[in-house]
DNA sequence: CCTACCGATCGGTAGG
DNA sequence: CCTACCGATCGGTAGG
C-alpha cells in the first residue's frame, strides 16, 4: 500500500518535471511561476507543493538529470577501445541525440543552471567541468596520436565543440525543418573533418 | 545648454546601459531588479527612471543594437569582393571580436532576448532571421562554386557555426584563459577547414 | 487537492 | 536625484 501510494507520487511528480522543464525553456526559470505551472499541470499552485519542496527543486532535478547522463556515458566511450577521433565523435553523436530527444530537458540544463544556488551551484559547475576535463583528455590523446591536428588550442576546442552542439537548442525552435539524422551527420562532417589531421 | 543638458543625459544612460547589460548577463534580465540595478550605478531606484521610461527599454537596446551591428557589417561583407569562403570567415571573425570586445551586451542579446515583447519581440525575431538567410546565401554560393562542401546542409551549417561563436560566451567566464586572437585562429581553423571542399 | 492567506519583493509613480 | 508609497505578483504555508 506504502508502495502504491509511493508510486502514485513518483508519477504525478514525473508530469511536474515534465510541464516544468517545458515551461522553463519557454519562458525561463525566473520568469515561470508555480501558478503558470500548477496550471499547465491542471491543479491549483498550493497543490503542486504535495509533490515537490520548493520551485528550486525542479531546476535541480532537471539540471543534475542532464549532467548525470552525460557523466555516465562519458565513463562508457572512456572505457570503449574506440581511438580517440571515434571517442569524439561517439560523444558529439550522443549530445546530438539528447539535444533532440530531450530538447527541453537539456536547454535547461544549459541555459537556466545559473539560477540554481549553492550548494548545488558549486556541485553543477564542478560537474561540468569535469566533463570537458575528459573531453579535453580525450582530444589531447588524439593529438599525441597524430589523428588530430596538433595546431588546435585543446581547451577552446572543448567549448567550440560543446556550443556547437548545444546550440541545437535554438535550432530546434525554427521553423526550417531538417531531419535529424542529417542534422547529426551534417554537424559530424565539418567536425570531424575540421579536427582531423 | 539644451545641448550640454541632452549630452550629459545620454551619457548617465550609457552608464545605466553598461550596468544593465553586466546586471542582465550575471543573472538573467528576469532575476535582475531594478533596486540591484540602481545600486551598481550608485542611486535609488526611483531615479533610474529620469533616465529611461522602463526596465524593458534597457533590453530593448541593448538587444537591437547588436542586431543592428551585425546586419551593418553583413552588408559591408556582401558588397566586398571576397570568395564566399572568405567571407564566411570575415563574418565569424567579426562575430568573434564582438563577442570578446563587447561579451555582456552579446551574451544578453544572444540569450536574454526572449524576454522582449511584442512589437519588440517579432522585430528582433525578423532581424536575426534576415541575417541567418543572409549567411545562408553567402554558403550557398560557396558550393555552387565549388569552393564548399556539397555534402552539407545549408540551414544546419549556419546554426551550427553561429552557435560555436556563441558559445564564447561561456567560455569568457571560465576560468581557463586563452589569449582571444588564438581563440579566434582555433575557430576559424577547425570551422574552415570543416566546410572546405 | 482546495480555499484562504502571508510576508516579501517587484516595476513604477507622485511630489518635491 | 530622493523619500514615500502603490498595486500586482511572487513562492510558499495553514488548515481542512
């Protein structure tokens, strides 16, 4: 009974992530209030705090969401025995993929983190950095290894590679339709081939 | 004395500017007050407003002039005799320079701008768009003269290459430094050499 | 999950 | 440029 009680609340808060991260993307953490989202999820504003803690909480959940994904798929490709060009290309393909699958949930985390406040502020950004830190690793393996070119600046490399992909986000509102597929392999091409020795 | 009256306005205005695009980008225009704004300028709140008529006209500028800065330089580029592949590159240089020289108004510009309103709102959406189609058509040329690759798809390059120059913005803030021509060199290589044919 | 409500803060105005 | 203040709205709570 304490478990079905348990999972009627994990869902209910489930459809609060949802509406929230939707919301947060179209108008911004600061400028959505709870009686914007209370409505969007059919309920009055005092009745979502059954569910969640507090406003904050949701940014939380959807920020540390994003980041744990892409933490723990960077340790996969790590461990893979791919060389390190197929390493980046594996973790470009993969954002990609989030960025469009997830497109609400990741420009989120992107772009609204920096109303989150410590402690979690410091936890994010730390968590973030250590990505790049390995992504960085990975390109400067690829260097010592004569797959990419030595010329590059290895930590501006990390940031043109990240915004390049997040900047899906935008791209994702416009009207012009592409699909994603070619979106994916249009943004490997010149990638790719623009690291590559 | 009209004169002397109407020079020192503008010049408190562009103090107030200056705070607001710093202001707008630390925090967001939504979570920026107007009291947290007053006091970086070093006046009560109430004061700002012999100054400007609302918070809104502080985006509105800074937003349309980057817009503006940027279709000038487009127009200037278009005119030029340049390949197109050359002036793909003058244009992302640019982009490059404003966003080092001049990153609190581009970053609010580029991120901060969902936050205008209507008439404001669908003008500036119609000026990003004209210089995206702009850029698009410089890009287009470049295939049709075989200068680019015809493997790419147009609408998907422009995206991704304003998008690797936006993310600067965030680059500026880490604490990694890295000199801003060797920034822009990094760029320009891995983008070029990625479209080149 | 709702009604009723709280203290805080917001953008902005009146009047000097 | 300031003091004093307004109505609106915010995130969140009490109590049922």
């Amino acid at each position: 009974m304490a478990r079905i009680k348990t999972t009627k609340d994990e869902s209910r808060k489930d459809v609060i992530l949802t509406a929230a991260a939707e919301s947060f993307r179209e108008r911004g953490y600061k400028a959505t209030s709870m009686r914007d989202l209370a409505e969007k999820v059919g309920i009055e504003a005092a009745s979502l705090y059954n569910h969640i803690d507090s406003k904050s909480e949701l940014l939380i959940d959807i920020c540390f969401g994003i980041t744990t994904l892409m933490n723990d798929f960077m340790t996969s490709v790590e461990e893979s025995d791919k060389t390190s060009l197929e390493k980046v290309e594996t973790i470009l393909r993969f954002q990609i993929k989030q960025m469009v699958d997830n497109f609400n949930n990741n420009f989120v985390a992107n772009r609204e983190w920096l109303h989150l406040e410590n402690p979690e502020l410091g936890e994010f950004r730390a968590l973030r950095h250590g990505y790049r830190k390995r992504l960085n690793q990975i390109i400067t393996k690829g260097i010592e290894d004569g797959e990419i070119k030595e010329s590059i600046n290895v930590p501006a490399t990390v940031w043109l590679l990240l915004h390049a992909v997040y900047g899906i986000e935008s791209w994702h509102r416009s009207k012009v339709q592409v699909d994603p597929s070619v979106l994916e392999d249009n943004m490997i091409t010149i990638l790719i081939s623009g690291l590559k020795k």
